[in-house]
C-alpha cells in the first residue's frame, strides 16, 4: 500500500513557550516577559501558581482568577513595574491558552505536547528546590521537569535574597541539569530612567537568553558612558517606549568589567 504524502494545507503546530509565576516578589517581571513574547509573535502557554495569585494581588491591587484569567491576565499585563493602571496596551490575547496549576493533566504536564521551552519568571526559592529536586507537585514544576527531560530550553529567573547554601545548592543542580539560571538582578550601567527600565532590563535577558528577539533595552556598543552622553544630550533620562511596551532600553551586559 502506498504511503498518503502529506497535505500542504496542514495546520502549523503551535509550539508555544510555556511560562509559569511562581509566588515569588516579582510579578513585574513576568508581566514584561509576557508582552514581549506575544509582541514578537510568540503563542504562550500560561501557568500562575496558587502562591502567585497572592503575589499578584499584593504587587497590582487585581485578582487573577481561573474563571476569569483573560480579562485578569489583560489588567496585569496593562499595569506598569510601578503599579500605575493602564500603562500598556498589551493587544490581543489570542496566543495566549492558561492552564490551571492544579491541572496535572494539562498539556505542558507531557513530554509528547509540543513546545519551543519554558520560562519561570520570577522563581521562588521553593519554586527552584521542587524543581531541582523533580517534586512535581503542581504543573509548573511538572512542566518544568518535563522540559529538562526533552532538553528544551528552561531559563529560571530565581528573585531571592539572600540565598542559602541549599538554595545555591539546588541551583547548581539546575544548571547541571541544563537550565539557564538567570537571577532577577538589573544592571545600572544602562542609565535606566524609571524602575520600568530596570524591569525591562532583565526581562530583555531571559528573552535572550530563550532566543526570542525583542527591543526592551539597549544593548552594549563597547563605548563607555554612552548612556550618560545620551542622557545629558536629552536633558535628562531618556523616558523613550519601544513596540514591545518597554522603557529606557538598555545595553547589554557583555564585559565584566563594566558591571
């Protein structure tokens, strides 16, 4: 029997990014990391842990409901790092699907679901041991686990301090397992004009180092106190918003010795 030669009018597979919240400080982050990826095109698949919905709550003054998750997911992503209502218009929320955190059915819970990896911005410290450690005790962490054992792409975005032996050791752990860990620390040598600036600093790099373009800061030229020349030049600090909603783009870090 002959083989059926596939159709050229076959639907494209989504491939999306998993992104999971843990209930670290730092929802701010994860509102900046989302905007950018579906700025650049990119489909989201979304996980919110319980911890995470306080977290929102307490760092927006909004709810984020299962019930009611596009409409929550709209205000978040619309609220600046600062708190301000309505900084951003954070567009259409058609590439966006949410999966329930207690879901351990869902999807992003197989290794057979197709996806491009996964982002976990911010990480807990509890977060990043129960990964570490392939608990799985909700689909974040599931998800998580499965994303190292496909050897997709997981970049942590760890925000804690200080850190413990063991949380350091746990870390380690990851990175060994094929993680990039990435801790939520902004750089200032970029002359961010506002804490939007600092945010946009280190989403701009765990999008880099997912591999996903994006325009959130200004990367490094090799020349030294550009962003200060640029400054005195305007008057002051450069307030400029880029398409993908961010603010006082930064250069990047590439030299040790500028840090």
């Amino acid at each position: 029997m002959k083989a059926i030669p596939p159709t050229s009018d076959a639907a494209p597979v989504r491939r999306p990014w998993v992104v999971g919240v843990s209930g670290a400080s730092g929802t701010p982050y994860a509102a900046a990391v989302l905007r950018a990826l579906l700025q650049a095109g990119e489909p989201v698949d979304l996980i919110v842990s319980r911890a995470a919905r306080l977290t929102v709550l307490d760092e927006t003054g909004e709810p984020f409901r299962d019930a009611h998750w596009r409409d929550d997911l709209r205000r978040w992503l619309a609220a600046g790092a600062d708190g301000r209502k309505g900084v951003f218009d954070p567009g259409p929320l058609d590439g966006v699907r949410y999966w329930s955190a207690g879901d351990l059915a869902a999807g992003p819970s197989s290794g057979s679901y197709p996806a491009q990896g996964m982002i976990i911005v911010p990480a807990s410290t509890a977060c990043v041991a129960g990964v570490a450690l392939g608990l799985s005790k909700d689909l974040l962490q599931r998800a998580a686990s499965v994303t190292l054992k496909e050897r997709r792409p997981l970049v942590v975005t760890v925000r804690e301090t200080p850190l413990t032996g063991q949380t350091l050791r746990h870390l380690v752990a990851l990175d060994e397992a094929g993680a990039v860990v990435l801790p939520a620390s902004p750089a200032f040598y970029s002359g961010p004009a506002d804490i939007q600036g600092l945010v946009d600093f280190v989403a701009g790099r765990v999008l880099d180092s997912a591999g996903v373009p994006h325009k959130l800061y200004r990367r490094w030229e090799g020349e030294l106190g550009q962003a200060r020349a640029q400054h005195d030049d305007a008057g002051g600090p450069v307030r400029a918003r880029d398409d993908a909603g961010g603010s006082a783009r930064a250069r990047d870090d590439q030299d040790d010795t500028v840090r």
